[in-house]
C-alpha cells in the first residue's frame, strides 16, 4: 500500500499554502502577506472539515459492508464512531470563534468555550488511535494479542507491530510515530497537568492603561449606582487589546500557533483513519468469503 493511494495531500496545509498563498506574498507588505495566509489556512480548515465528514461516511459505511468481529464492531462503534463525531464538533465549535482573521479579543464565555473545544479535541485525538488500534487487534490479531492488558497495545507499540497479520499496515503508519510523540506533548499536560489555553487578548502598554482607565469607571458607576453604564462599559473594556492566535499550557512554558498546528494534528489524524478504515475493510471482506 503506498500513501497516495489515500488522498492525503488535502489535509496537508502546505498544499494549501501553495496554492492561496504563496503566489501572492510580496516582501516588505505584512498586510498583503497576512491576507493571503489567512486564506491558506482558512481553505485548510475547510479541507480538514470535508476529510472528516468523508472519514464519518466511510466509517458508517464500513458498520453496514463489513464482516466485524463482535469485539472489533464494539470498538468501532462505540470508540471510533463516537470520537470522530466529537472531534469534529469540537473543531467546527472552535473554529465558529476563532477563525484564522479573527484579531478581536474573546470574552469570558467565548475562552472557555474554545479551551474546552480544544482539551477535548487533543485528549479524544490519542483516544480515537487507541480504539482504532484495538478494532484492528480484535478484527486481525492473535488471540495472544488481543488478550493483551490494554495499556499493551496502540498503533505504534512492539505487540502491534509485530502481528503476522497487522505488521504491513504497522509499517505504513511508522511514519507518524514521530507527530504522535509531538502531539503527546500537547494531550498529556491537557489530561493530566495543565489544561490547553487561548489567552482572550494580548495587552500593549497602551492597552493596559486603557483596560485601567474603563476600570476606574466601572467602580465610579458602581459607587455612584449607575448602573445602566456598567455594561457599555464592560463591552468596551472587552474589546481592548488584539488577540494572538496561539495556545499553550503553562504561561512559562513554549506557545504554539493555532494555526497551522490544530488543523494539521486532526489531518493526521484523518490519514491514520483512511489506513486504518482501508485494513478494517480488506480484513472484513476476508471475514466475509471465509
């Protein structure tokens, strides 16, 4: 099985790039250059968003035409079909906020609605190979390997790798071991540490005079019981500042770009998912002649 038998190149956001971007930067013009990356990433997340849609389809497709074993069908619909679903609401939840031009700052209700999009999008990505990994194991594997303790097995482990049956997908998807450990620095803080973080708006000095200035007057309107002016206040308040499109964990530790990072991760996502929907398939008609 070779990759581009998969279609891969439409999650890829360097294809994108090339595409809507690059033709059209012009050295010294930041304005200009912003714009058109913008549509780059942008035209990205409208390809990731129809790849995940195909991939739901297809794994619906797969429940009805496939042979399952009563264990790797409970996998499946019970783990992979639930966390794709999640994945991709919690995408189309975080994007409805926090599209790639967006530069103005985010209220309170609307940060902790994309955080909580995010924590759930990185701790259901680990999840979702899991279960495609015990689907595959349950579908394809030894008995040995399928009563392995659950911890044992994942896409990328010796027992995996080592099934007869499993061992020529497990070589095909070796080459994304290496983004599955990049995007375990992501997920593990996020379940077990320090959850994932947009900050609202990025403050200049100016910035934070002013944020100051409509402090004062929200706590004289508060003495003096006006309180009709209190939420023009607090709105304007709310729109001082710029928002920068990252996220991190720990204020003290590295910060990543929204974008094109979050996208690219649900890309690979999806390429794990064609693999693995692609052997669940070949392995289900085997199941069904014999």
């Amino acid at each position: 099985m070779a990759f581009n038998q998969y279609g891969f190149q439409q999650v890829e956001f360097d294809c994108h790039y090339r595409q809507f971007a690059a033709p059209f930067l012009i050295d010294g013009n930041a304005d200009n250059n912003r714009y058109f990356i913008h549509e780059a990433q942008q035209n990205h997340i409208y390809s990731i968003n129809n790849a995940l849609l195909e991939l739901v389809t297809d794994a619906l497709t797969l429940l009805s035409a496939v042979t399952f074993t009563r264990k790797a069908e409970h996998l499946f619909r019970y783990g992979v079909m639930r966390r794709l679903r999640m994945i991709d609401s919690s995408f189309k939840s975080f994007q409805s906020i926090v599209p790639p031009n967006r530069t103005v700052p985010l209220s309170q209700v609307q940060s902790d609605r994309i955080c909580r999009d995010l924590n759930a999008i990185y701790i259901d990505i680990l999840g979702l190979l899991d279960n495609y990994a015990w689907a595959m194991v349950y579908q394809a594997g030894s008995p040995a390997t399928q009563a392995a303790k659950p911890l044992a097995i994942n896409l990328f482990k010796a027992p995996f790798i080592a099934e007869t049956a499993l061992k020529p997908t497990a070589d095909i998807l070796q080459a994304f071991k290496a983004w599955e450990e990049e995007v375990k620095t992501r997920r593990n803080p996020a379940a077990h540490r320090m959850p994932l973080y947009v900050p609202p708006a990025a403050l200049t000095p100016a910035d934070v005079v002013e944020c100051e200035h409509y402090e004062g007057l929200i706590s004289e309107a508060l003495h003096a019981q006006e309180f009709e002016k209190l939420e023009p206040l607090r709105e304007r308040r709310s729109r001082v500042g710029s928002l920068l499109p990252k996220f991190l964990h720990d204020p003290e530790g590295p910060v990543m770009d929204i974008y094109p990072i979050l996208p690219e991760d649900i890309g690979q996502v999806v390429k794990i998912g064609r693999i693995a929907q692609t052997f669940l398939r070949e392995h289900g008609r085997t199941a069904a002649t014999q």
